[in-house]
C-alpha cells in the first residue's frame, strides 16, 4: 500500500480532518446560507451551462435536465432546509427505571471528513444530492464525479471552487486511478453511487479504516404485469420509465414479466407509445437521450448480437447509429435464460420481455436473482400485489407506475445487498452523513449508586429486584 505521504491528495484530505470541527459546528443558519448558495449555482447562476454540459455529454433532452437534475437538487435543498432545524436538535428519549437520576438523549453529529463517489447518468443529481445531505450534516466532503461525462464534470468542478473552500468542499476530477488514490485514505465515510462490481472495491477499501459507507448501486429492477393489470396505462408508464435517459437509470425497469394472457397486448401497447412518445423516427426525437460512451454503445450492441444469436426476436426498434451513439428503444422478446440481456443490469434503451403462467412463477424468477434496487408491480388484484411485495425483496416498489418512487424526498432511497447498502435522500440521506451519539446526562443522585461494590445480601437482592422489575 502507498505510504499516506505519497497519496497525492494526503493533503487535502489532511487539512480537511483540521477543518472538520469548524464545519461541524456551524449552526443551522450557517449550513443554511451554504445550501442557499448551492441553490442560487443551480437555479441561476450555472442553469444553462449546466443544460448544455448534459447536452454534450448525454445528449439529455432540455425538459429532462430540467426535471431530472435541475429540479431534483433545488427540491433537494428546499426540503432539507424546511426539515433540518428539527433534525439538528437534540432528539430527547425516555430513560429506564433502573437509570432513575438520569436523562438520555442523542445528538446527530457529523461523521467527519466524506468522500463522496458519483456515477455519470445524472451528473449533477447524484452528485449534488449527496453533498446536500453531508453538508447538512455538517462534514467537509471530497467528490469524484464521473470520468465518462467530462464537460459536467468539468462544470462542477467550477461550481465547487467559486461556492467552497477546498478545506470543507473539493472536487477532484479524474479516473479510476483518481478514485483508487482517495480510496487509500481514512475517510469517515464513503458515499458512493455506481455499479454493484465497484461497489464491493470501495467497500472493501473502506474495510482497510472502517469507515462506514452508503453503497447506492444498480442492478436487474423487475416490473411484474398480471393479467388483471390496465395494459394501456402500463404500458404507457413502463415506456417512459424504460426509454428515460434512453434507460441509463438506475431505477429503470431492466426487464419486464408479464402474464401470457396479456403479452401480446402489452407488447402492442408499447409499440403505440413509443411511436406516440419518440415518433416514427426516435433518431429525429428531441425526447430521447443518446448512450454515453462508445463503450457503452458497444456494450448494447453487443447484448442484441448474443440475443440474435440465440434467436430471440427483436420486436420494436433494433435500429442504431454509431456516429451519434444512438439505439432505438427496443423490445426483446423470446429470449434464452442465459442471454446477457437476462443477467447483466443492461443500463439501456433495450425492454426484455418474458411471459409467465402464474405469478409464483415470475416471483420465483425475480428471487433466483440478485436482489433488486426496485421492483414495479402492475395489477388491480390487492391479493397479487400484497403476494409480491411480501415474496420478495427490493430496495423500493411503485405499485402500478415506475421510476417515481424516487422523486419523494420523504421515502428513503437505496438498495439492499447487492443493490446497495444504506439510505439517501431527506432526512435518510442526512441520517447516513451522521453518526447518533447518545448522550445519558446524570442530574441528581443515580439509582445505580446502590448497586456499586461492595456487594452484600441487600445488595444481592436489589439486584434480583433490578433484573424482575425494571
Ligand atoms: P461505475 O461503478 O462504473 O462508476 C461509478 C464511479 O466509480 C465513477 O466515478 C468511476 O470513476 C468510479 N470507479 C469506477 N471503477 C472504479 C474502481 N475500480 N475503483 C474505484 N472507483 C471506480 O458506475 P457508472 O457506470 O458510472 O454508473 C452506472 C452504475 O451505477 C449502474 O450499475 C447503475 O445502476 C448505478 N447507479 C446507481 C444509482 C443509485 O442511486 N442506486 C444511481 C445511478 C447509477
């Protein structure tokens, strides 16, 4: 391992741990004006360079950097300013019999110095909202954004410099190497948003200091259709939750199951909304975003080759355009259960379908998986929606929509195992920046004064008194 000296970003990191007892105690107000101030980058400031920074990098449609980043930072910020005064407050609990004398509380103190990792589909949403929460919380934080979209990242970084002293925020661009280096340090926590494989390389690292982490990872999210479901509507929801961000979303729904009385008339739908939502041509669309890298292009590409070659059908679109890294949203039917489509999060404008005979089948399916960041079920039967929530695990669940449940600043948001480890969002994301010290304050003489030694037989039955009664 390198020695701390040599660790490009030691000193960094070193006078951040110098800083972070300021940081922590600024006061309500104090975290308030920085939130403030990140609001006015947002809203006004950076606005249309952060919507050209989108465009470059994603070919993000303006109505969805609006609503997907913009919105999602400043509604972000405003709840945390309605709610963290209560947060910051002492949080009273009552205190036992046996400690009788005594009050209890606990505080949410900051963790310290945070390194917050984030990945490239929503530059500036999944970086930004965890950096709400830290600051919140009241830590310093350094950030690595995503090498794949540069001009964001290039923008943040100067959004960081013009609001923060580098000695509370810092925003380090670069790659893995760059991650690898911070990931060496003694970081108190780590926040980190990416795929399930580097999620388990920072936990690890985080395991050489112990630092605690929040692991916001991705994976296969199911979306289970019965036959009593309204196909229309469904199909409607499914093919905008599917075909955002041309289906970079971590929530997005990788793969549908749906009951064979209904499959022709879901896939028909779909169809029809594609067709309404992206015209004839979605490669002439302004609603529809491109595929980030020439990597990741090939890497759909190459899902569609292994299904051809199994001979799956390729039902709607199928189309694409290495020039412009597009792919037209598609539909995959008929595929093998060994196909890539079917075990890799496919992070895509790609929607495999598989029909099944009874819903014990379809959620037998979704648990011989790993478990899910989300899990969308469409039905009018509260018999087969209470079935599958409680059959199955995920981080989240829309009953009946999709992708939503992440929009609501009161849910917590995050996975469970290998979708992820922890909770942002709100009040959960301000929780996972802190660490709830208990505090016990003695006020006057304490009942566990009769039980200090030495012990005699009065003592001897107090204590029996003690374990029966209190
Ligand atoms: P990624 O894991 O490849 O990269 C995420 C970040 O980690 C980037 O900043 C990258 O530079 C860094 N990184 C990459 N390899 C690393 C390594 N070996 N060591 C240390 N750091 C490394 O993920 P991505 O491609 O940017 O994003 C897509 C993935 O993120 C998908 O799996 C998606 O589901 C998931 N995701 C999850 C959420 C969520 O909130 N749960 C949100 C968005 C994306």
């Amino acid at each position: 391992m390198t020695q701390k000296s040599e660790n490009p970003y030691h000193e960094l990191f070193t006078k951040q741990k110098v800083n972070q007892f300021k940081v922590a105690q600024s006061t309500y107000n104090e975290r308030v004006n920085k939130l403030d101030a990140l609001h006015r980058a947002i809203e006004i400031t950076y606005r249309e360079q952060i919507k050209e920074a989108l465009s470059k990098d994603l070919g993000k449609p303006v109505i969805e950097s609006e609503l997907s980043e913009i919105y999602q930072i400043l509604g972000d910020i405003r709840y945390v300013k309605k709610h963290l005064h209560k947060w910051m407050r002492k949080q009273k609990v009552h205190t036992p019999l046996s400690l009788l004398g005594s009050s209890s509380y606990y505080i949410y103190e900051p963790k310290g110095v945070c390194l917050i990792i984030s990945p490239w589909n929503f530059p500036f949403n999944l970086t930004f909202g965890p950096l709400i929460s830290a600051i919140a919380a009241g830590n310093t934080a350094i950030i690595k954004p995503s090498e794949m979209t540069p001009n964001s990242s290039a923008l943040m970084a100067t959004i960081i410099m013009d609001l923060f002293d580098k000695e509370e925020v810092a925003l380090i661009e670069g790659k893995v190497e760059v991650s690898t280096k911070l990931l060496e340090l003694p970081f108190n926590h780590i926040f980190f948003t990416g795929s399930p494989n580097v999620g388990k390389i920072v936990m690890t690292a985080a395991a050489k200091n112990l630092a605690s982490v929040t692991l916001e990872l991705g994976g296969k999210s199911p979306t289970i259709i019965d036959e009593s479901a309204n196909i229309k509507e469904a199909s409607k929801k499914i093919v905008w939750g599917k075909f955002l961000n041309a289906g970079q979303i971590c929530v997005s729904p990788d793969y549908i199951l749906v009951d064979e009385k209904v499959r022709d008339e879901f896939i028909d739908s779909c169809k029809r909304w594609i067709k309404k939502f992206y015209s004839e041509d979605p490669k002439s669309s302004n609603a529809f975003a491109r595929i980030v890298t020439p990597k990741h292009y090939n890497r759909l590409l190459g899902h569609l080759e292994n299904a051809k070659s199994h001979n799956a059908k390729i039902v709607v679109g199928g189309e694409f355009d290495e020039n412009t890294k597009f792919i037209a949203p598609t539909i995959v039917t008929d595929l093998n259960t060994d196909a890539t489509l079917l075990n890799e999060e496919i992070f895509g404008p790609i929607m495999p379908i598989i029909s099944y005979t009874n819903l014990d089948e379809a959620i037998a399916y979704i648990n011989s998986k790993e478990r899910p960041l989300a899990l969308y079920v469409y039905s009018k039967k509260k018999s087969n929606i209470k079935k599958v929530i409680s059959s199955t695990r995920a981080g989240g669940t829309c009953i009946n929509n999709n992708v939503i449940h992440y929009a609501n600043h009161n849910l917590p948001f995050g996975g469970t195992n290998n979708s992820g480890i922890g909770k942002s969002h709100g009040f959960f994301g301000f929780k996972a920046f802190s660490n709830q010290r208990a505090v016990v304050k003695q006020n006057f003489f304490g009942a566990t004064e009769f039980l200090f030694p030495p012990y005699d037989g009065i003592k001897e039955k107090m204590a029996k008194l003690v374990v029966k009664w209190l």
